[in-house]
C-alpha cells in the first residue's frame, strides 16, 4: 500500500503540515502510521513533501516537512478522457485506471445509450484521489461535471475517437496525431455499452475525429479505455 497522502498547501506553514480529519483517518487507520514515522505528501498540483510524524491523531495528524521537490510534467501534452456513464462497477475501473496511467482531465459523459444519466461528483473525486495516492501521482486530474457528449468536442484539442470499425490503429493515425499535438490537449473517446447511436456516429464525421480501432475484437468499455490512454502514452512520449 502506497505511504501518500493528499495535503492542502494551506495547511503547511513554517516548514509544519496538519493533516485534513479525511487524510487522518487514513493515515492512522489504515497505514497504520505512527509518531515519528515518515510519510509523503503532494499538493495534487506536483509538490512532492518528505514528512515526518510528530503528532499521530486520528482527526489531525501534525508533523515537520523535511524536504519539497516539485515534479515537472514528464509530457507535452495533456489528456482529456470521455468517461461514458456505463454501469457502476465497470465505471469505478475505468475511472480508477485512466487516473493511474495519468489521465490530465476527465468529463463523464451521457450519451444516448448510456444505461445512467448522474453521479455523485463527491464519490468519484475520493475515488480519484484514491487513484492517485495510490499510484504516487504528483499531479491529480481534473473532474468536470457530466456533459452530453454534443457539448464535449472541443475545437481547439485534438479528438480521438475509439470505433470498432474505423480503418486505421493508433500507429496508423500517428503522424496526424504527432503533427498536431505539440503542448495540445488531446482528448479521447470510446463509446458506452451499446456503442454509439446513429446521432452521435454523424456528430463523431462531421466533427472530424481522428478515428481509430483497438483491434478486431469487441472490447468492453473499461478495457478499450485502458488500451486507448496506454497505447497513447506509449507512442507519444517514449517515441517523440
């Protein structure tokens, strides 16, 4: 289990920290950390702190920062990810592996298939910070509140379209990618159970979406999500 902890940098002062009741609980509770043991901490925003432990409480843990080092974002570009409204225990999944391989932003989307239409925006932001202490992640993504997937294009990103039958892969696709993505966003999409409807597959040509298929299996959404951001990640920033 990861020794990390989410820290408002309002709550450091004078080289001491103080530890929300949340992130306390957890750190006694469940770390099961005591005084005078070491922990990390991270702002969310790429502060990395070296801490120590001087008083262990479950609702306000304190302690001495020993050290800063903030992390600089080890890629040029950002990824804005589609989550689709698909059913709750696959939608954990999706969110929590998106967030782990470094997802930049995230927009849960309803489209006309999708089998919910609302979240609990608190639930899944502790999810996602979850995620990210778990996976030591420096910088935590950003949630936005459901859209339709009408209002999530975005003209000045580059748009990226998972389809079962699109006639290129990513490496097919990956010079228009390359071409455009200097410092851009990229957002990415793959469609909810049922697939796209027949609204939204025109919306998708119309709109120019850089198409592209996982392979020719039919892969449920969780797992096109996964292989879509680590296919992405491994072809635009060990091969730029």
């Amino acid at each position: 289990m990861s020794n990390f902890s989410l820290i408002n940098q309002q709550n450091i002062k004078n080289s001491t920290f103080v530890l929300d009741e949340k992130e306390s609980h957890h750190v006694i509770s469940v770390l099961r950390l005591k005084e005078n043991d070491q922990l990390t901490l991270t702002d969310g925003k790429g502060t990395i702190y070296k801490a120590i432990i001087d008083k262990a409480h479950k609702k306000a843990v304190k302690g001495e920062i020993l050290s800063k080092e903030y992390f600089k974002q080890d890629r040029n570009f950002k990824i804005h990810l589609a989550l689709p409204l698909i059913k709750n225990n696959r939608f954990k999944i999706a969110l929590e592996k998106s967030v782990e391989l470094g997802i930049d932003e995230l927009t849960p989307i309803k489209f006309d298939k999708s089998v919910k239409s609302s979240i609990n925006h608190d639930k899944l932001l502790s999810l996602i910070h979850s995620a990210c202490k778990q996976s030591m992640r420096a910088y935590f993504p950003k949630l936005n509140k459901v859209k339709n997937f009408t209002e999530w294009h975005d003209n000045q990103s580059i748009n990226i379209v998972s389809l079962i039958d699109a006639e290129k892969t990513i490496v097919g696709q990956l010079n228009k990618i390359k071409g455009t993505s200097k410092n851009k966003k990229i957002n990415l999409i793959v469609g909810p159970e049922g697939d796209f409807s027949d609204n939204e597959k025109k919306i998708i040509n119309e709109k120019n979406f850089i198409k592209i298929n996982l392979g020719r299996t039919i892969l449920r959404t969780e797992t096109a999500i996964v292989s879509l951001i680590s296919i992405i990640n491994e072809l635009l920033i060990n091969n730029d």
